[in-house]
C-alpha cells in the first residue's frame, strides 16, 4: 500500500534508441518519455555519460530501470561499461552485482 508521502513506482518499457546513442524509458500504456541514457560506444566499451528523468516521474523508479536494462543488455553483449555520468556511477556502487560490468575495475 501506498501512503500519501510516498509517490508510487510508474511501469516502463526500456528501450535502446541506437541512432541516437541513449536508451528511453517509457511510461508502459501512453508512450511518454519519462527518462533518458545517453551514452557512447566503442569497441568492448559503452561509455554512460548522461542521464535525464522527466521531473514528472522523478524518484518512481524510472532511473533504475534505465540502468538495469541497459547493464543487463550491455553483459548480454561481452563489454564493459564507463559510468561517467553519476548516476550510473551511484547505481553501480550500490549494485555489487553489476560492478563486473566496470571498466574500472578490470
């Protein structure tokens, strides 16, 4: 149950845009964009420089989703990761299950 201080969490389909170098999040059911991944690639390394959640859908879940899915994708594909920006840096160090994933720690 949720209780009135607490926002509920909001479903999202993850999604990686490869034209435009980011993985989108969107709200499961309308389509909106409620969050955003950019980053860059290279040979056996994507580079996670910036993410953005719609202010809208901030603190619901949508960052950790974004993350999530595209680790997950990223392990599915043999490489390493560079969390520039912090908030993948943040998640990573509080996910002992995906600091493998760190460039920095090979």
């Amino acid at each position: 149950m949720v209780s009135q201080n607490d926002t509920p969490a909001v479903t999202v389909q993850v999604e990686d845009d490869p034209a435009a170098n980011r993985w989108v999040a969107r709200v499961t059911g309308s389509g909106e964009i409620a969050g955003i991944a950019q980053y860059v690639r290279t040979d056996g390394l994507v580079t996670f420089v910036h993410t953005e959640v719609d202010p809208a859908y901030e603190g619901r879940g949508v960052g950790s989703s974004l993350v999530r899915a595209s680790l997950d994708a990223v392990r599915e594909q043999g490489v390493s990761v560079l969390p520039i920006c912090p908030f993948y840096q943040r998640w990573m160090d509080t996910h002992s299950d995906y600091q493998d994933l760190d460039y920095r720690r090979h």
